[in-house]
C-alpha cells in the first residue's frame, strides 16, 4: 500500500506529541503550517547504534558523534521531464554536500575542544537517482511531499505513518546501518537547466527548506554549499537569524537556548554577529571564516560553562555503582557492579525530550595509592556490568577504582577500597559493619563483616528530622481528597483541572489504588497522567528527594518525573523505560543540596500513566549488604543519630551511633561483639529441653523448629522454649540437630546411655518422651498433626525414628557433613558474613544415612 500524499497535507498536530515541527527556509522564507510527527510515538527505547537514551525519532539532537547523511537525487521521467542529471553534475553535487558537511567538522576543530564530528555518506541514492513521475523544480515547494512519498513507499516505509515520522525511521535505519550516531535525509531536486533555480511559484518556499530536528532538508542542486551548511544547521536545530526569519525569543535545541543573533533582538546594545544562519554576506562570510556566534553553536549542542574543553551535553560524571573490596587471602583487590553513561537531561521544547548521551564506558580503571591509573577491563560500552580482580601489594593504603569516557575525559566519581574496608559508591554517608572479635573497636583483616543490618535515623543532632510522607494505601483512605496534608501539597495542574486529587483505593482495574484528578468540564475523576496533565508535589519546605510510583494503563507507557527548585529551574529527571501494560516503576528525583521545591510528575511522548503512590523525603534507614556497607541516601547535610538491628540474637546492641552527612566524609566502621545465643543450653549445648540428658528427643525438637521454619537466623528468645541454637551462632542449620544425633551415639558407645535414652529405646517409650516435651508435642499437634503418624507413607513416627537412631548404635557412627553447603564464608563478597561458627566442639563420627532422610518430611 503507497503511502498516502494527500494524508500529509492535511495531517494535524496530535494532543499526544510534544514535538513542534517547524519548516526552516533560507531563502523567500514565508510561514508554513507544517505537520507535526505523527501521534504514535516511535518508541523510546534505545535500538541497535541508537545512542542511550535516543528514540527511533531522535535522528539530529546535537551535533557531536558521528553523522549518516543520506544525499536523494530525483530524476523525472515521462513528458513532465526538464531536468536531466549526467555524472558530471552528481559529482558536483555531492561535492558540494562534503564540502558543506566539512564546514562543521573544520569549525568544531576550530574551536579547540575534546569532541569529534564525523559524516559518513550512502551516495547510492545520489549515483543512481530516484526516478520520479513528477520534476521537482517545477512544481510548488510544498508538493516535494509527492516524490519524497513514492520514495518512502518504495523503502517499503510503514504507510500508517506520516511524512515526517516514515523519514525519521528511514534516518534510524540508515544510522544503525552506518554504524553512526545520528541520520539526516537531504532531497537534492535537479535544478541544472532551470532559469532561476528556484521552486514554481505559489509555494511556501522559494529554494531551499528543511524541517528541523534530524528529517529532511530539500535543496536546489545548484544553490551553493553554504546553503546546505545552514540547512544543515536546521536539521540540528538552529534557527534562522536573517531580517524576516525567526525573533530573538524563539528557543530551542538541547540547551533550550534563544535565538539571541536574530535580526530582531530589542537590546539597544545589540550588533548582529557573523554567523552561518543569517543571510547574505553575513553568512557568506561566516562560511569563508568559519564563525559563528556563541548561541547559534549553543543550539547545536556546542556550549562549553566551564572552559574545560567538554561541551555541557556530554560534561556529566558517569555512574559506577558496586562494591569493591580486598581479599586478604590471596592479596587481590575483587570488584562486582555496574557502569553507565549518565545523559544530561534534554531541555528542547520541540523534541521529543528524550535524555540522550554519546559517552560510554571505554575502561575501567584502577589506581594503588595515588599511582597511575590502570585498566581493569575495557568495555566499551554505554552500560556495562563490571567485574574483575586484580592483585594488589599486602602494603597498600588505597585503591580508587573509576570509569572513564576515552573520548571526553569525562570519569565517574571514585570508590576507593581499603585493606580493611570495602569501598563503594559516594552517599550522603556510608558506614561499615563487622564482627570485632577482639573488641578493640577497628576492623582487622579476619574479622568478618555483617549484612543485612537495619541502621534507622531516629533524631538530628540539632534542629529536626527531614520531613518524610506518603499517600498510598498504608496511609491514606480510599475516598480522601489530598488537601491539608501536614508539611506537603499535592494537586493536579491540567488545563481543565481545579487542583484536586484524590486517592482511589483498589478497585480491581490495571493498577490497583491511583491518584485522580478532577476535570471540571466532564464533572469526574480522571485516573490519566498525560502530557499536559501533571501531577504536582509541593513540600511546605524543600526536601532533598521525592519518588512517585507509575502504572502503565497500555504498553508503551512511559512517565516523566522532573525537580525543580523555588526559581523553577529543573534540578532533576528521572522518565522511566516503555513499560508493559499494567507494569509498575518508581521513579526518583533527588538533590543533595535539599533545594527541591516543586515536583511534576507526567506521561511522557505521547503516553499516559497511573500514580498509585507518592513519596516524600529520604530514606531514613539503611541495609547492610554481604559487604558490610550501608548507604544513607539523600540526606541533608548535618549530624544524625542512628540505631541499628542487628540479625543475630548473638550480637551485641550497638546502641545509638552519630554519623555526619557533608563532604568527603569518611565511611564509619561500628564494631558489634558477639554475645551467648539464648537459645542454646549453656551448661550441656545438646541438652535442648533442659532435661539435664542428652535424648532423641533433643533431635527432634530441632527438626520440628527446621521443619516449621527452615535453616535461619533465630528470632528473640521465647522464654521456655527448648534451647535449639546447639552450636551457638545464632542460627538453626541442620548442624544443630547432628551434634545432638552424634552426642547420642557418643554416649551409646561408651555406654553412658541414660535410663531416659533406654527408655526411648523402644517407640512406646519414644511416644512417651515425645509427649513429655509439650513445648513440641502442643506445636506438633497445632502445625503438622499428622506428620509423625505410623500410616503416614510421606513420613515415619518419631519412636520410628528414635529407634533408628539407637538402632545398632556402633554401626551408625558419623560426623557433621561440610557446612560449607549450610554455612558461606564469613567475609566472602557474594557470601554469608555473618559471624563465624561457634565454639561448641563438633563430634568427628562419619555421616550415617538415617540423618541424610531424617522423617522424610516437608521443608528439610
């Protein structure tokens, strides 16, 4: 099916798009009414040599990289035919377009910073022109959509597209064929033999034109190669600068920059400057000298702030989150995490907004105590998983560890590692928790560190805590409108809005409880986060974080979640990934610096999303990981007391600690020494039910605990409960329950079998011990009754199992299994790092295979 002609013309900007498509002429310029890109958005997500961030639309957003450029020369056919092209004429064309292309490249260089410009060319359509029913130069400019139409369908172009969008996919193509960043189109129209070379009258344009934002540009072949250079300009954003051409406060581009050297600027101290898109002379000469003003190159994406040679665009730290830590053993330095590019956020009104970025991850490095920085690993990528080990001397003070950008310079902040503490990302503060053996208060290289520790801010050394809030549906009621909520406002800003929201509990559609806003024209509650449609947090003070929680109504969804300060400019973006229908993201914004004012919330592209949950402030508690580390995010500046819970009943209260938040702060280290469990037997360990003798059914209590609850740490103790901990660590394992089984043949062998054993030496009398233990027996009867019946063909009774413990009792002699199945190394980077194993000694007899099928019962 060709793609319709006629559908272009009459096209309509969309509600849907926030694109602005504008026409851009140089010469005879008059306003035309163009059509924005269609309103199915071409998707966000990164493709193929896309650069990250960057959808199949975003073929032209700053000029930096690695251009495809696609020349389409059109030849007429039939009796419409005036114009021919001979061989000779498309080597001068193309000529002039390299020449125009080098314009940008010489000037770019000129201009003494790190960045590279690149164009790469595909002249196949240029060598053996596009045939066309129609001769382009004359007609009317505004009906090159005819023949720029029949070559899109012979690209086999979606035909549900429009112009605009069907060029941008073919842009898209092209790049990811070319390997390059971005793509542009130019329609090159044979004007060899034409009087003026110019486009018939009646039209919107009299030459040349170009629809800015990476589509097209369409020339007159015999126009001169300045004028595709300020097309060119066009297609990266730019705007015209001549008298008649676009006002001074027009803005655009990457930066959102203003149009300061147009022609109209009001300042009575205003000169225009040379420069490539102005008219005439002035850009005659701005093409010979190779200049132009600091805004025009600005909306190409070529501004520099600080003078360091790295244009803003791309002058952003990139991402190394992980951890990083020395193995002492075998005197290597072990690093596990993740590398990105970070995009500085996209302020262009006219795009589609989407962040985008050309740094990767070219290596990461390390560096032993201030020394030359060295490769760990290359990726060469824009997102990279990172995991290395190299070896490091005993004697080092530091390692710093950091990602690096070959092209820019640009690095990530670093981790640095210590012998004896792991190092990981900067934070508002960062603390390291290990096991202190010898309680002298600092860590040493056999000392295990700690995870899963809960370390909670419960006060500020001075003035108060930072206000911390939420509407979901924990904390607010279903039906509630959000008015006067303590410390917060929360309000809906669209168009036919009066500021209300309310929270929906769960009403069983796509998304569960949402935040509503009322639209006063329908008189009802609209569920739907639009682009013109905003949610807005307002803190009664500034905070230093605020997350909002997305659903997607249909896939393709994606929201927007942008910060700003109390002079409104933008301090943070986060816009989640194209999400699947009925898909969740939480999205933060966060400044360190506590200047979020204002918070705005949207669907992003054209799409629409659900809020069902809305925080406010940091995080005011952190967890240890297998490291050690903890990481208290966000966090205003200022001293904090922290408690913490600690997952072993064995560890000792760290009571309440003070961290500092500010810069270069060091990671606190907090020492916890380890205590008696209460859950074991102090005086005999395998005595479990205090009966003061070692029986079966000291066993099988811990099995019951293993079968009910599974190998874990131990919660706190119950008083009267058996005392099922045998080994003193802190955790039931299977372990626990051999060094009662193997004491019991212990004794067996040296015959110090008690009367109570010989008694449950037969299964009536182990029924009988069993019921004696009523801690158990009441558990057994509540949580499994059937577990231990004699019926049973899943499992054995427990005088069964006795007997098969005290059966024979030389022949069923055997040892603890390798707990390295049970228990990982302490200190280990992906392992336990709990504290080590306790001091109960533990029996060396063989493994017997009754133990290995205990009861054959769920759960062990």
């Amino acid at each position: 099916m060709p793609l319709d002609r006629h559908k272009f013309a009459r096209a309509r900007p969309s509600a849907s798009r926030r694109r602005r498509l504008q026409v851009e002429s140089l010469e005879g310029r008059r306003l035309l009414a163009a059509d924005p890109l269609g309103a199915a958005p071409l998707g966000a997500a990164p493709l193929g040599a896309a650069p990250l961030g960057a959808g199949v639309t975003d073929t032209a957003e700053f000029m930096l990289g690695r251009v495809a450029v696609t020349p389409v020369f059109f030849e007429s056919t039939g009796a419409a035919s005036t114009q021919d092209w001979t061989e000779q004429e498309i080597d001068g064309v193309l000529q002039k377009v390299r020449d125009a292309m080098q314009w940008w490249v010489d000037t770019l260089d000129g201009l003494g910073s790190v960045h590279t410009l690149e164009f790469v060319y595909d002249e196949s359509f240029a060598r053996t022109p596009f045939e066309t029913t129609y001769e382009p130069i004359d007609q009317i400019s505004n009906a090159h959509g005819n023949y720029l139409a029949e070559f899109l369908t012979a690209r086999q172009m979606d035909s549900r597209l429009s112009l605009q969008d069907a060029v941008r996919v073919f842009n898209h193509q092209q790049r990811l064929a070319m390997d390059a960043d971005w793509g542009v189109t130019l329609l090159i129209v044979d004007a060899s033999d034409d009087p003026d070379g110019a486009f018939a009258p009646g039209g919107s344009f009299n030459t040349a034109f170009a629809y800015a934002g990476g589509a097209y540009m369409v020339v007159p072949s015999t126009r001169p190669a300045s004028v595709i250079t300020h097309e060119m300009g066009h297609l990266f954003w730019t705007q015209d600068e001549y008298t008649g051409g676009d006002s001074w406060s027009e803005h655009r581009g990457y930066y959102d920059t203003l149009n300061l050297n147009a022609a109209d600027n009001p300042d009575p101290d205003f000169v225009q400057e040379i420069s490539i898109m102005a008219g005439g002379t002035y850009r005659s000469y701005a093409y010979q000298q190779h200049v132009s003003p600091a805004s025009t190159l600005a909306l190409v994406g070529w501004q520099d702030s600080d003078g360091d040679g790295v244009f803003d665009v791309l002058d952003v730290p990139l991402a190394l989150e992980g951890v990083g830590r020395f193995d002492a053993e075998n005197q290597r330095l072990e690093f596990r995490g993740e590398a990105r590019a970070v995009a500085l956020p996209n302020r262009n009104p006219e795009g589609s907004g989407n962040d985008i970025t050309l740094n990767r991850i070219s290596r990461v490095e390390y560096r032993i105590d201030d020394g030359p920085w060295q490769t760990a690993v290359a990726p060469d990528r824009q997102v990279a998983e990172v995991a290395f080990d190299v070896a490091v001397p005993a004697t080092f003070t530091t390692v710093d560890i950091r990602a690096i950008d070959a092209a820019t310079g640009v690095t990530s902040p670093s981790i640095t590692v210590t012998p004896l503490i792991p190092g990981t990302a900067p934070a508002s503060a960062t603390g390291y928790v290990y096991l202190d053996q010898n309680t002298d208060g600092l860590p040493d290289a056999d000392e295990a560190a700690i995870g899963d520790v809960v370390a909670e801010v419960v006060a500020a050394t001075a003035g108060e805590l930072p206000v911390v809030a939420s509407v979901d549906a924990q904390s607010v009621a279903s039906g509630q409108v959000l008015e006067d909520l303590a410390g917060w406002q929360i309000r809906g800003t669209a168009a036919k809005s009066d500021g209300r929201v309310v929270f929906e509990g769960d009403s069983g559609e796509v998304g569960g409880p949402r935040l509503k806003w009322y639209d006063v024209t329908q008189g009802e509650w609209n569920d739907r986060w639009s682009p013109y449609d905003h949610l807005e947090v307002r803190p009664e003070e500034n905070t230093t974080q605020v997350q909002v929680t997305v659903v997607a109504p249909a896939a393709g969804a994606r929201g927007r979640l942008e910060a700003y300060d109390a002079a409104g400019n933008l301090l943070d973006r986060e816009t989640s990934p194209a999400l699947a229908s009925g898909a969740t993201a939480t999205l933060t914004v966060a400044d360190p610096g506590n200047q979020i004012a204002s918070v705005r919330l949207f669907g992003h592209e054209g799409t629409e999303v659900l809020v069902n949950r809305v925080r406010l402030g940091p995080q005011l508690s952190a967890h240890s990981d297998a490291s050690g580390l903890l990481r208290f995010e966000n966090l205003p500046a200022g001293r904090y007391q922290v408690q913490f819970d600690l997952p072993l009943v064995i560890h000792q209260s760290l009571g309440t600690q003070e961290i500092t938040v500010g810069d270069s702060q060091p990671t606190a280290t907090w020492g916890v020494q380890r205590g008696a469990s209460p859950w074991q037997n102090s005086q005999v360990a395998t005595d479990v039910d205090r009966s003061d003798g070692v029986e079966p059914i000291d066993a099988l209590m811990v099995i019951n605990y293993l079968n009910r609850h599974g190998t874990g740490p131990l919660p706190a103790f119950t008083a009267g409960a058996p005392l099922i901990d045998v080994d003193g660590d802190g955790i039931v394992a299977p372990v626990d329950a051999l060094l009662v089984v193997n004491e019991l043949n212990r004794l067996s062998r040296q015959g110090g079998q008690s009367a109570v054993q010989r008694e449950a030496a037969s299964g009536e009398a182990a029924d009988q011990a069993l019921q004696a233990g009523g801690w158990v027996a009441a558990s057994l009867e509540a949580e499994a009754p059937d577990r231990f019946r004699r019926d049973e063909t899943r499992s054995i009774s427990a005088a069964e199992a006795t007997d098969r413990v005290l059966a024979d009792p030389g022949a069923n002699v055997f040892s603890p299994p390798d707990m390295s199945m049970n228990r990982p190394p302490a200190g280990g980077l992906h392992g336990y790092s709990g504290p080590e194993d306790g001091d109960t000694t533990k029996p060396e007899d063989p493994v017997d295979a009754f133990f290995l099928e205990p009861l054959r019962s769920d759960g062990f």
